[in-house]
C-alpha cells in the first residue's frame, strides 16, 4: 500500500533543479518539502521503489538527502532489483551505498528496532531456514 503523500510526490514528479529554483522561485520547493517531511518513517518496499523515481538533477537544497534517507527505511532495503539503471548521481549514491551495506552483512539499524520491526538479515535467514526445511 502506497500512502498518499508517497502518491502525491510521484504525482508531482522530481523536483526542479538548484538553479531553476534560484532563477524562478516557486512553491514547489515548500510542497516537497513538507510532504516529505510528512511521511512517517519506515516507508514500505513498495513505497521506497516508487520514491526512486522522484530523483532530479541535482540536490534541490537538501531535499536528495531527505529522500535518499527516507527510501532506505524501507524494512527489506535494499533490493538491487529495485535499483534503475540510471547515471543519476542519486541513484547511483543508493547503489554504492546498499553495496556496502551488503558486505557489512545488513547491520542492523536503529529505526528497525524503534518501528519494532524484525531485522532483515534475521529475517530473511529465518526464511530461508524455514524453507529448507
């Protein structure tokens, strides 16, 4: 289930760049903002994918951070099949940053516990176990 903030955003598509914004000032930029700043945290696997696309060209004065950060707390995160092929410098942060992640072993973060939601790595262990057996 995508939430309607998540719908919204994917709606209204990336955001302006820095420099579009800095030529012509809109509240486009507030929009963003506060729906992202709206959107309660872990977002869903299905939700993070959708976000994925909402990546424009530049940083558009932090809101890439707030999105990036927001996608990876998606509880299965991160799925390389859910990553684009794409040169966008934003995605391509999120690929390096799930790689190194995957060779650290899914450490476990703190919001998993905070939402009382399972680790991943333990989770797809147990799930895997359970099939083998």
């Amino acid at each position: 289930m995508i939430r309607d903030e998540v719908k919204e955003l994917v709606r209204m598509g990336p955001p302006p760049s820095e420099q579009e914004l800095i030529q012509n000032p809109s509240p486009r930029l507030e929009q963003y903002e506060q729906l992202l700043l709206s959107i309660q945290k872990p977002v869903t696997d299905e939700e993070a994918r959708a976000l994925i696309g909402l990546f424009g060209a530049d940083g558009c004065f932090g809101l890439a951070w707030t999105l990036l950060h927001l996608i990876e707390t998606a509880p299965n995160w991160p799925e390389p099949e859910d990553l684009p092929n794409s040169e966008n410098e934003w995605v391509q942060m999120l690929k390096n940053r799930a790689a190194r992640w995957r060779e650290a072993g899914y450490p476990a973060r703190a919001f998993y516990k905070e939402a009382g939601l399972p680790d991943p790595k333990t989770m797809r262990q147990s799930m895997v176990k359970t099939l083998t057996e």
